[in-house]
C-alpha cells in the first residue's frame, strides 16, 4: 500500500499499481489538510445560500449549495422542512420559482464534497427562510358613508403600504363591484363615483408593479337606498256598490323603496292602522263600512329615505239600508270579518316567487 506522509501523520491512499493517475494537486493539497479538519470535529463541509436576502413574496427564490473552500459537489439535494424538493436542474442550485408565504421554512442541502471520498454524503446546516410581505392587504373604505341614498356620491378609497425595503416600488390598484370591474389597474388609491345606484359587495386589489405580488381586501358591503315611490291605492271589492257591514281590503303598494317599508292607512285624515313589510311587498288592511256617508281612503308609504303618500280613494255606498246588530253581537261579528279578511288578504297578493 502506498503512503502520503502530511502533517506529521500517515495517510492511506488506495494502492492501484501503475494504471491507476497520479492523484491532482488540488486532491493532495486537499487530503493534506483532512487529518486536522476531521479532528478538529467542527468543520462544515457544506454550506447552504438562499437568496434574494430578504426575500418577499412574488421574488424569485433560489438556492445554492457549495462546499468547504468551494470545493466541487456532487449528488446535491434540497430539502424543505426535512422534505426532500425536486432534483435541481443544475449541479449545485435550484430555483424554488416564485416565493409564496407558504414558501417560509427550514431549508437544506446535502452531497458529496469531491476528492474526499471518505467523508460520504454531508449535510449543510438549516437555514431559516422567512418569506415577507412586500404589502399587507388593503383596506377599502367608502366616503361618506356605505349606506347612502341613491344618485347621491361615493367615494371609494383603497388603503395599503409597501414595506420600507420597498418603499420604491410603485402600486397599482383595481375597483371591483361583486364580479363586475369599475376600474381597471391603475396609480389612484381612490375611485369617485358621482351617482352610486347599485347595491352589492365592493372590493379593491392591489398589485406590485412589475411583479406578481397582489392582495385582495375584504368586501365592503354598500347599500343603496332607494326612495318610495308614490304607492297606488286600491279598495277590494270596488268602491261602490256596497252596504253598511260590509267588509273592504285597503291594498297599497309602492312599486320602488328599500325594504322594509311602512305603510300607513287613513280614513278622512284619520289614521287607522300601520304595517311594516320587511320586503317591501304590496300590503292590505280591512275595514268596515259604518256609515252611509262617503268616505275617503288614502295610504302612505314609507322607508329610512322617504315618505310617500297614494292619491285618495271615494268609497260610496249604494243608499241600501244599513244592517248592524247592536251591542256584544255586532261587536263579536265584526270581530270575526276582520280576522277572516286578515287571513286572507296577504296570500292573493305576493309577488311570484315570494
């Protein structure tokens, strides 16, 4: 067996007559030093880089792998968190591609340092990557106010602030109403809309330039109220024809305001009652003749943004005499007539599909 006498030590090298090379400089120079470093018990052979340092999101990730001097590797492989990654494409690096949050963890390296073949496979040590946000998600306000009347402006702001090691990148910011855009990528943090009509779910998106970052704030519900309209009056059965004790439905309905709408009934300027729809739908209202005189009717409707009140209504009786039983009887009839028409006056009257 020949011997490589260095650092006062003997050295084993593989005896292999005369076809076997001479071993290179850099291979002696190397295993000259072996004996101390493997001694020494603290020496890294293998080092792991990540860059960009910092990295953010959207930057594109890389790792490299070298040896103890850069002295050539081989077999390298990546790990992610104890996992190992996909074989990279070069001998000593591997592009992770573009850094997600999620791309954050514990990375490292392993392979073969060359012209030690006695070390066997080393292992870098861990290298911590924590992926930061160039920007957090926006905010997205409305000026003055979410609930507004409407025709009336509304001024959407989009609010978010790069890191400071990003302070010269430039962002770009989208309006969106549900899946509809309002306003296409672009420098202003606000969009000004001179007569808001549509209700729905508001959002904003901001984008680095140039980059692939961006981030959605959350939905800012708007709600647009709707003024009433005038609301139609209409007597059920006619308003003429009829006789003392008979039974009349007061129907009113505005065909446009927000829900919930009130409505109010009226005989000769006198309230007679109230009902609120949540809906907004038509509502009625029974009552009974009482008298032989004509009588008016009217209804007003309203909500948070206005009020509205129908065109009057004439009911006249047609002279036939009156009929009421007098006392606890009459009172118990009446009674009855009102329930019986209550229970019956919403169902003709919904709206399909309600």
């Amino acid at each position: 067996m020949a011997l490589f006498v260095g650092s006062a030590v003997t050295w084993p090298l593989p005896l292999c007559a005369s076809r076997c090379p001479l071993p290179s400089l850099q291979a002696l120079a190397l295993w000259a030093q072996l004996p101390g470093l493997m001694g020494s018990g603290d020496t890294t052979w293998l080092y792991l880089r990540a860059w960009p340092d910092p990295v953010f999101e959207g930057d594109a990730l890389t790792l490299q792998c070298y040896g103890w001097t850069n002295k050539a590797l081989s077999q390298v492989k990546f790990y992610k968190d104890g996992r190992l990654l996909q074989t990279p494409k070069t001998r000593w690096s591997l592009s992770v591609g573009t850094a997600t949050l999620e791309s954050s963890g514990q990375y490292s390296c392993t392979g073969k340092v060359a012209y030690v073949p006695y070390l066997g496979r080393q292992t870098s040590e861990l290298v911590k990557v924590q992926v930061q946000e160039p920007f957090p998600p926006p905010v997205l306000s409305a000026v003055p106010s979410p609930e507004l009347r409407e025709g009336s402006p509304l001024t959407l702001r989009c609010q978010t602030n790069l890191h400071p090691q990003k302070s010269a990148s430039r962002l770009l910011f989208s309006f969106h109403r549900d899946a509809s855009t309002l306003q296409d990528r672009g420098p202003h943090t606000e969009l000004y809309l001179p007569g808001e009509r549509d209700s729905g779910l508001y959002w904003c998106r901001a984008t680095l330039e140039g980059g692939v970052a961006q981030k959605q704030s959350p939905q800012l519900e708007v709600r647009v109220q709707v003024p009433v309209s005038q609301p139609l009056l209409t007597l059920r059965p006619g308003p003429t024809g009829l006789a003392v004790g008979a039974m009349v439905e007061l129907l009113c309905e505005a065909q446009k305001g927000s829900p919930p709408i009130s409505y109010l009934f009226y005989l000769d300027g006198k309230i007679l009652g109230n009902i609120s729809s949540p809906y907004g739908r038509a509502t009625c209202f029974p009552v009974t003749v009482t008298s032989e005189r004509d009588a008016r009717y009217s209804c007003r409707a309203e909500n948070y943004v206005s009020g509205e009140t129908s065109e009057p209504k004439i009911l006249s009786l047609d002279g036939t005499p009156h009929w009421l039983v007098a006392g606890l009887s009459a009172s118990l009839l009446g009674v009855l007539v009102i329930a019986t028409a209550l229970l019956a006056c919403f169902r003709p009257w919904r709206k399909a599909g309600q």
